[in-house]
C-alpha cells in the first residue's frame, strides 16, 4: 500500500464540533445527468456525466473521459489546397491540422469541380460570399455560397485560412489552441448540462494529480454529442506531451461565462469563486469522492488501470484500495490548489 504523510490528530472537541456543524450544513445533490454522451465525435466511447446542485445557486457537472487534440484556431491550422484532387497544402505550406476537409462540416468526398454539387459548410475557417482575401476557387464554395478568408496581409501567416473558433479572443481572433486550454462545447452537453460557450471548468489528472482550469471555446454541430475534445495547451497541461488513453476528471461550472468574447485571463478567479463554494455544504467530501471515482452508472474499471506498483504482489481488492486512496488524495490536492476549502 501506498504511505501517506501523517496529519497531527484534531483535539477531540474541536473535531466533534466541527462534525457538528457539518451536519447543520445544506447537502449537495447529485445524480446522474440525462442525454447522450461520448468521448469523442468518431469511435467514441460513452460517458456518464453527473449532475451536482445545491443551495445558494451551486451547479457543477462531473465526468471522466480520454482527451482528444482540437486544433482549429490555430493561426496556421489550415492552407489552401493545390487543387480540387489534391489536397495537399499549396506552395508548400505546412499545416498542423491533418486535412482541410476538418474545416468543414463534411467527410468524404467533401469537394467537387462543380460547385453546385457542394453540400458542405465551412466551419474551421472564417468565410464570406465576396470581399478582399478570399479564395475564390469554384471547388471551394460552400452551399450557402462562402469562400475561405484568408488571415490579413502582412500577417506572419498571411498565406493561411483565416481560423474560426465558436468565440473570439478579445482582439477579435479566433482563440488559439496552442496557447490557451480551451475544450469543445458539444450540443448535447449544451442541451442537458445548460452550459454555454464561455463556461470554466477544471480538468484533472487522477493518477498524478496534475491539472488545468480551461474555457469553452469551441463547439460542434447541432448533433454533437462528444465531451472528450480539448486544445493542445490543455492537454500538454495535463501530460507535458501528447495525450495519452487515460480517462482525464473534468469539472465544469455552468453559468460562469463572462460573455461572448472569450476571456481565458478570468478561469483562475472564476474557478476559485465556484470552489470555494464548497466550504458551504457538509458533505463537500462527496464531491471530490465523485470526482476520484467512476460516475453513475458507469463501470468500476472506468479510470481505474489495476497496475500494481513494479515489484509488489497485491489482490485485485489491494489494487483497487491503493488507487482509489491516490485518486482521492491528488484530487482533493487539485482542488485545493484552485481554490477549494
């Protein structure tokens, strides 16, 4: 078993009043949210998201899920194509996101020679019908009649698509996925969670205890039911690399959002503002138990990876216990480290 550093016992009364009070305290609810959930748009697996309220107006939703890269506002996340059966990036440009057909809200054959037979709609790039520094290529216009904007002349990535996030930063871009921790807001979390773009939540990794406050940036489709979408700054905030497979707790506030312009500057006030809250209901142990653990319904295995320590023989019972009390102490630990009592 894992050791822990010792904490000097409480005086007996002290601790009894306190018990005391906590049982005076309001309760906080939780449950299971309804709706559909996955971990990501494609192959996604599902995820159980629960729902936590009380008193004084607190509303938190809690769930687990492995991170996926998204990468649109990235000043150089999309070129303009060579051509209409090539779609490599033109003049030899090189961008960071896999294909340009992720600019869209269309797979497959996305492009067409005529472009009456143009289904799609740009999503991962700005666009317009006429004006100065689109790319007015026939195969490119959209079925609402857009072309790709490019970024503004003189930009060090003048040569780019002009990116599109769901927000704006203040200066009026898109915000930027290699600088700011931002997730992607799904339609369904949306729907049945009442969070909005804008919104801060904590994302947090169990097995060590490192984690991240992050905005809602970005959205999906009218159908969209993937939580699991997250920038690169997020998550090499999480890992100091690539993401990994491992189920990462997230913790989002509804009703935070400071407006319609993303102000990524206010996650860390904002965060501390809704944790702190926590110090008002008695069984706040609840919700970091919550956030250690598999959600409603989900399996016991979810989040959990049932490696012993190298060189220990241990039960699967033991396995389980060790985790569990890590999981619990490096989440307690990240809440603290935001704001939590």
């Amino acid at each position: 078993m894992v050791a822990y550093p010792g904490q000097r016992p409480m005086d007996p009364v002290v601790a009894r009043a306190l018990a005391d009070q906590k049982k005076r305290l309001p309760k906080l609810d939780f449950g299971p949210l309804t709706g559909t959930f996955v971990s990501k748009h494609s192959g996604g697996r599902p995820v159980q998201v629960t729902k936590v309220t009380g008193f004084y107006g607190f509303a938190a939703l809690i769930f687990k899920t492995p991170l996926n890269e998204d990468l649109d506002g990235a000043p150089n996340s999309y070129a303009p194509p060579i051509s209409v059966t090539n779609l490599a990036p033109q003049g030899g440009l090189v961008m960071i996101e896999t294909s340009i057909k992720n600019a869209t809200n269309e797979t497959g054959t996305v492009f067409h020679a005529d472009p009456k037979l143009n289904t799609f709609q740009w999503t991962g790039v700005k666009s317009a019908a006429a004006g100065d520094r689109l790319d007015q290529r026939d195969f490119l216009k959209d079925s609402l009649g857009r072309f790709p904007m490019f970024r503004p002349a003189g930009d060090a990535y003048a040569a780019y698509y002009a990116p599109q996030t769901a927000m704006n930063g203040a200066d009026g871009q898109a915000v930027n996925p290699i600088e700011v921790p931002y997730a992607a807001l799904s339609n369904s979390l949306k729907r049945h969670g009442r969070v909005e773009l804008g919104d801060v939540g904590l994302a947090i990794r169990v097995s060590t205890g490192a984690s991240t406050g992050f905005i809602y940036a970005d959205a999906g489709g009218g159908a969209s039911t993937s939580v699991g979408e997250c920038s690169r700054k997020m998550i090499r905030n999480l890992f100091g690399g690539p993401a990994t497979t491992e189920d990462i707790c997230y913790v989002v506030f509804p009703y935070t959002s400071a407006g319609a312009v993303a102000r990524p500057e206010l996650i860390p006030a904002l965060l501390r503002g809704k944790l702190k809250d926590l110090e008002l209901f008695g069984n706040a142990d609840e919700f970091v138990d919550r956030c250690a653990n598999p959600q409603f319904g989900e399996p016991l295995d979810v989040g959990r990876r049932f490696i012993p320590p190298a060189g220990f023989r241990m039960t699967l019972q033991q396995r389980i216990n060790d985790q569990d009390q890590l999981a619990r102490v490096n989440v307690e630990a990240a809440l603290r480290r935001w704001g939590a009592p």
